[in-house]
C-alpha cells in the first residue's frame, strides 16, 4: 500500500492473522472493493457523482479519468459477508469485487446514461497516493464462499440513483 487508508487496512488484517494463529480466534477478513448502493453515504464517490449531475454541478475528477478500480453492488458485499462468517476458512483475508475494472471515465458515461444528461467533469491534479487500477482478484472467495457477484455497475448504479430520487 501506498496511502494511509491501505496501510490501516493491511494492519487490521495482520492483527486478525495474529489473533487466529496465536490464539485460535477464527478470523476471518474481507477486503472490500469500493461498495456502492442505496443508502449510500453522502460522502462517498458514487452518491456524490449521481447528486452532482442530477443538480448539474461539477465533478472534481482527479487525473485523466483513465484509472480503473473494481466496483461491488451492496447486496453483493453483504451476501459474501454473511456466507464469510459461516463458511470463511479462518486467517484466510478473501477479495470481494464486481468483477471487472471500469474506468472512471466510464463510470461517467454510465452515470450521464441512468441520470439521463451528461456529468460536468472538472479535471484536477493526480492525487499523491491514489492507486492508476485496481482489480479485486476474487478466486479465493470464489473457491472457498462461493462468492459471485450478481449486480453489474449498470443496474447498481441506476438502483443507487432511484433511491437518491426518492431521497432527495
């Protein structure tokens, strides 16, 4: 890792390790991949992204848009979470993602078709710190859960923008 955010989340997972082998504590940890859904904090991407372009404001976009990440519907993290704590193989740390890296840029395009006009995008600098892709590798829990994502970034975020409408 190299931001403080996935430092603090390796060191959870090593102390969880820790606690499994020298104490016999089944633990088991999830390495989530930027969950999404209804009831989505205000604060984070996604309900920021939807409620700037229903308003018609801009979107702080930090680089090219070009960076990829692995995008995980709610019911999907919640389904793998709930079949981890009967199923998880302890000290194992499994990755729970959606399947498929999408650019960000994409991710925009996606949001202006479900909002029905165009997102207004204003280009910053790089973040220091901020990973170009990343892609959950979900073999493991595949294997050991039977983890299968169910929801495809199209159909998750036009549930997301439903609730938002009926929110605001």
């Amino acid at each position: 890792p190299v931001s403080p955010y996935g430092v603090s989340k390796l060191a959870a997972e090593q102390l969880c390790y820790l606690y499994h082998v020298n104490y016999g504590v089944p633990t088991v940890s999830l390495r989530y991949f930027t969950v999404y859904g209804p009831r989505q904090r205000p604060d984070m991407g996604f309900h920021k992204f939807l409620r700037a372009t229903m308003e018609e404001r801009p979107i702080a976009v930090y680089g090219d848009g070009e960076q990829t990440r692995d995008f995980t519907f709610v019911d999907d993290a919640a389904g793998a979470t709930a079949t981890a704590a009967l199923r998880g193989v302890p000290g194992r740390v499994y990755n729970i993602g959606g399947g498929s890296r999408v650019s960000l840029n994409a991710v925009f395009s996606i949001i202006g078709d479900v909002v029905g006009k165009a997102p207004i995008l204003a280009r910053e600098a790089n973040q220091k710190g901020d990973m170009r892709h990343t892609y959950a590798d979900t073999t493991l829990a595949r294997t050991d859960l039977g983890f299968a994502p169910t929801v495809d970034l199209p159909r998750g975020l036009a549930a997301e923008y439903e609730w938002l409408k009926q929110t605001l």
